[in-house]
C-alpha cells in the first residue's frame, strides 16, 4: 500500500537543521503540538537545541555559533600533531611536527599554527 502520510517534523529556524531526540524515538509527529510536546520533553536539552527567547528553534551548532560570536571562542590547549614529520609540514629541531591543533570545545571550530622557532624551545 502506498499512502501518504502527513507529518509535521523539527527544524532548526536558522539552518533548517532536522531535530532528532538523544534517544531513539519518532522524529516525525502528527501536528504540531505533538513535536512540540516531544522537542521539550527532557532529553533534547542534552542535544543542545534551544527555544529564543523570539520563539524560534535553534540547533545546538547555531546556539554554540552564537555563543562563539558574542564572547569568542572557548579553545582547548594547542596539542602538537603526532605525525612526527610524516604530515608533511616538517620537523622541529625536537623531532616533533611543526604543526599544532586545537578546537574551541563549544562550536567544534578547528584552528591549526606553525611552531615559531621559540615556541618549539618551549614545548621541547
Ligand atoms: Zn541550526
Ligand atoms: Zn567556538
Ligand atoms: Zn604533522
């Protein structure tokens, strides 16, 4: 049987970003009270989602984005690449890779710099 069903589905206002609860459970809902119902129940709160204050519906990556904008980053310490010059980017006097990573642990955004010659003395 083939039939058409209608449904009513959470999307994030600002990306259109599709909801899903931490837990298994339906992403699709019969009206629109019902996904409601289902989007503030407890576990979306660990998804990060949130409802504006303007009451539209935002997903966790446009929260944190927002967040990033207003009060900058929240970047974890530089870690040295591993690759001991296999990456390519080339050695240190230490041995090591010239390269360092780090992320900002809210938005997830990446950010990588080349060792100076006096941070590698430091870190050595
Ligand atoms: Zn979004
Ligand atoms: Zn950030
Ligand atoms: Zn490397």
């Amino acid at each position: 049987m083939i039939r058409r069903l209608c449904a009513v589905v959470v999307e994030c206002d600002r990306c259109a970003a599709r909801w899903e609860p931490m837990q298994p459970g339906a992403v699709l809902f019969a009206d629109e009270s019902e996904a409601l119902r289902a989007f503030v129940r407890d576990p979306h709160t660990d998804t990060g989602w949130r409802v504006r204050a303007d009451g539209q519906l935002w997903c966790a990556r446009c929260v944190a984005g927002e967040e990033c904008a207003l009060w900058g980053h929240a970047p974890t310490p530089w870690r040295r690449c591993r690759c001991r010059g296999a990456c390519g980017a080339g050695r240190a006097r230490d041995g090591g890779c010239t390269v360092e990573f780090r992320h900002c642990a809210r938005c997830l955004r990446d950010e990588q710099r080349r060792l100076t010659r006096t941070a590698v003395r430091e870190v050595s």
